[in-house]
DNA sequence: CCATCTTTGTGCACGCGTTCACAAAGACAT
DNA sequence: ATGTCTTTGTGAACGCGTGCACAAAGATGG
C-alpha cells in the first residue's frame, strides 16, 4: 500500500494498537458491502477472506474491542459496522479543508468517497489569487488570506494539503496554528508539526520506488544475468564519483505543482 | 498516512528488512536536495532530521546496504544518492501503465514526479470508448480493448489501478495475466494476486478514517463530557439493532466512479 | 607518531505485532 | 438434559523493528 507513517510511535490510543486501528476501515468497508446484501451474521473466517487478512488477525482485532461476536456463529454484521464506525469517530461530522486546487486538490475535491463516510469538504483554499470564488466540484475556491478564518468559523480540525512541496511546511504551520491538529499530507515533504497534532502522509512516488525495488529484485532471481542485476558488485571500493551520470536527470523535485507527492 | 501494506509479511528482501526499503526513498529525497545544494557530505544526525527519522535507525538502515560512511566524517552526498537509486532499482526505466483515467488517473498522468525518478507513463487505458484517443497529459488515452497488447509491446511490469472499485479486480487480473508483476492500486478493494505478484494500495478513505479516530480520542480525553464521547458505555447487551439510523446513509461505497480510493 | 575528537557501525535488549493452537462458549439436535 | 459441533476469544511463543549505548575507525592537529 502507499502510506508511510508519521504518528507517535508506541502511543497505544485507549488500548487499541494502532495496527489494528489501520484495519478497522478495512473491516468497515467489507462489513458495509455485506451489509446491502443483507447479510445478517458473518464468521471470522470469511470476513478475514474478504478483508484481504488472516482470521486469528481479525479475531484479535475485535477482541481489543469487546466481545462482539457470537460463539458458533460469527458477528452480526449490523451490529459490528455500528461498533467499527463508533470506534472509529465515524458517527459525527468531520469538516475537512483542502489546501492546493491543483490537478490533485480538484480530483480530491471531487471524491465522491468524502461525504459517505462522515466526512465532509468544509472548503477548498489556495494561494492562486485567479482560483478564487471559482467553483471546483461545487465548491468556490478561497484564497489563502482566510485560511485562519475558513478553519475557526467551520470549527475544522482535519486538514489535507496538497499544495508542491515548497509550500506544505508553511501552510501546514498556519493550519496548526489555526487549530488542525490531523493532516492527511500529499505534498512530498517531511512536515514537522508539535506535540499532539497527528500527520499522516500519501507520496505516490514513495510506492512506486517500493515497487520498483522489488521488481528489480524479482528480475535479478529469475535471470542471474550480467554480473547479477540486482547486486552490489562492487565492494567498498567503487567509483566514487560514479553518480554524475544519474543526478543529471533528477530535477527539482522538490518543487513540483501542486500535483502529486513525488 | 495513506498506506496498507498487502505486500508478504516478512519477505526479506536480499537481506534488506522492508521497513528499511520503505525509508530509502524518504533518504533518497533528503539526498537529492542536498546534492542540488551542492554539499559534498553529511551526518548520519543532520540526514536523519532531514529525513524525520532518528540517527540510529538511518545508521542501521544503510548498514544493510554496506558501509557506505566515513567515521568521523559522515556519508558522502553523491555516491549515496548512486548506491541508493541503485538499490531501489532507480537506475533504469520503468514504464508504467495507468488503467481508470478519470479524475484521479488524470491527475496521476499530470504528476510530473513521474519521469524525473526513472518512471516513464508508457499509457493510459479506459474502458470508455469516448474517451479512446483523447490526450491526457500529452498522451493518447487507449481502450481497455488493447491492455494486452500494450503491456506486452512496451514491457511493462508495473500498473497503476486508478479504475472504480467495480473494475479493479477485473482489471488486476488482466494486467498479471499479461504479464504485469507490481500493482499500486488507488481503487477501494482488496485485490487478489497470485503469489510473485506485488500490490501496493493508497487509500485517502482509510487515511481520514485513522485521522478521525486519533481525532475524536483526543477530544474525548481533553472533554470527558457526557458519558465519555469515544468510551464504549454499552457492555455487551448493546441495542443490537443500533446500526440502522446510521447504515442508511451510506451510500453504494464500492462504486464509486474512478476518483478516489473511498 | 601519538593523542584527541568526531562519527559510524552494531550488539543487545525491549516492545509491538503476528500467528498458532486450544480451551471456553454457545447453538443445535436428539 | 446431554452430547456434539462450530466458532469465538485469548494465552503464549516467536519474529521483526526500534532505540540505546558503546566500541571501533578514521580524521585532524600537534
């Protein structure tokens, strides 16, 4: 999957770990689907199937919150997507605002995918003064000058940026200090926030350096070829310098459009 | 962040442990600027805070790679950035293909971050025939008709599923069949591959979901108002059928249109 | 050539997460 | 009521990842 995590370590929220937070939605949504087929009751087994996890996981997921199933029978769907979606916060509405209308913030901004889970795009901010009042998805864009105010009067505590790289930093600190304290970050940055504001990042370009890492690996087993694909011939004592070639080609990547995370 | 993990559990890779692999880029980035700095070299401290990672794990981290550093000096800027774009398999071309051009598969075909890391977009594909032929990105949209052919005549290994949930099984399995073996799914869906195939999933749905359960905790330990918000106060003979009030609003989620992951 | 200082590389311990395997609990039939 | 069968809930073991703390390595200056 494409995420790389940047919470607190060990912090343990009320006892659920937060491995087993990150399933929970995983959970959620196979429940949801069996719930329109009106599926009353399920085991661990083959809702594990569906969630794409092994059933002892799942098992011990649940245990961390209660005794929600029935012995010799399973979990009663209705009832465990109420309990999931409590645990999760998702019973309430969550105002989000998108900062950076560019190719992504719109396609973000179009996410059908917001309202149905109890979230919902308060406003869509960026700093292009000519984006102002134009409606994207419905919703007029507004400038950076209100960030604060667009936060405060909407009373929004998730914040998404989507903005190039060189400006996450600076508007991840106005959103905090307008009172954000979760970012869903985009930009490919490393943010650095305070103490009790949790970021999470998307960087596309980070999953697809994964992928390719282990494809070349795949290639380099199959096909030993060459003087193996994948290995460090060389020692400790390899060309030094021999990097010239391949930073030519690496623009600056730090400073894309408000795209993509690269 | 935005990230699952469906890749094998603890598949070392050549040794190298996957939380390790999943940390190279975010060097790699940290390195690039420094190079565009032109600074020559750097501690194993100053990348880590670069990095947002502490000195020890990054120490440890490239000693899975070698001893690429100089005691007393630190790691010399340019032949890192060679040994870890070697490593990640960043030294040759990856052509891509993205199936699903909607408004996520657009804006992903948009991103310049593509090309500048060794990602080349060999294609777009859609199933709507309206859109066959139609540029995106300076490229030419092609039906789903021809996926096969054009996996094949460009030697791609690599798919990005940008496609409704509906599709993305459909779509994964035709992509493996042709020969596809890394897949970074966008669609809400667990995608079933066989063994030797690699999927990574982004997934902005479960990302807000994991912000909304850090958020509503930390609102209910700073107001323990009423009878504890996040506190499961029912014991285990809960209103069973609870959940209806709450099911109602959620709408067909598996079926979104090709935007987002929901 | 020796002493000092900086910074790497890593042995070790600890904690989280995963998995196994099974006892306990309940449904269901007789 | 009793027995059988299914499925949950969890104790315990194991393995990976993290972070500490330090010895080894090399640079630098006298």
């Amino acid at each position: 999957m494409a995420t790389g995590r940047t919470h607190r370590p060990a912090t343990r929220s009320r006892g659920i770990p937060e491995a087993t937070v990150a399933r929970l939605p995983l959970y959620l949504r196979a429940l949801t689907a069996l719930s329109e087929r009106s599926v009353p009751t399920v085991s661990s087994e083959e809702l594990a199937a569906a969630a794409g996890v092994n059933s002892a996981k799942l098992r011990k997921d649940f245990s961390y919150l209660g005794s929600y199933g029935t012995r010799g029978v399973g979990y009663d769907v209705e009832y465990l997507v109420y309990q999931i979606s409590r645990e999760l916060g998702l019973t309430q509405d969550w105002p989000v605002v998108i900062v950076g209308i560019g190719n992504l913030g719109a396609a973000l901004a179009n996410y059908g995918g917001f309202a149905s889970r109890g979230f919902r795009v308060a406003a869509l901010i960026d700093a292009d003064p000519a984006m102002a009042g134009k409606p994207v998805a419905g919703i007029p864009v507004q400038h950076t000058d209100d960030l604060e105010k667009i936060i405060k009067d909407n009373g929004v505590s998730i914040g998404v940026i989507a903005t190039p790289a060189g400006a996450a930093q600076q508007v991840c600190d106005r959103l905090v200090a307008a009172g954000v304290t979760s970012i869903l970050n985009f930009a490919p940055t490393v943010l650095t926030v305070p103490d009790g504001v949790d970021v999470r990042k998307v960087d596309l370009s980070i999953e697809l350096q994964i992928l390719a890492f282990h494809e070349q690996r795949k290639a380099g087993e199959e096909a030993p070829m060459e003087t193996a694909v994948g290995e460090g011939a060389l020692p400790a004592s390899a060309p030094r310098g021999a990097a010239a070639d391949d930073s030519a080609d690496q623009g600056p990547d730090g400073d894309v459009p408000a795209v993509m995370p690269a």
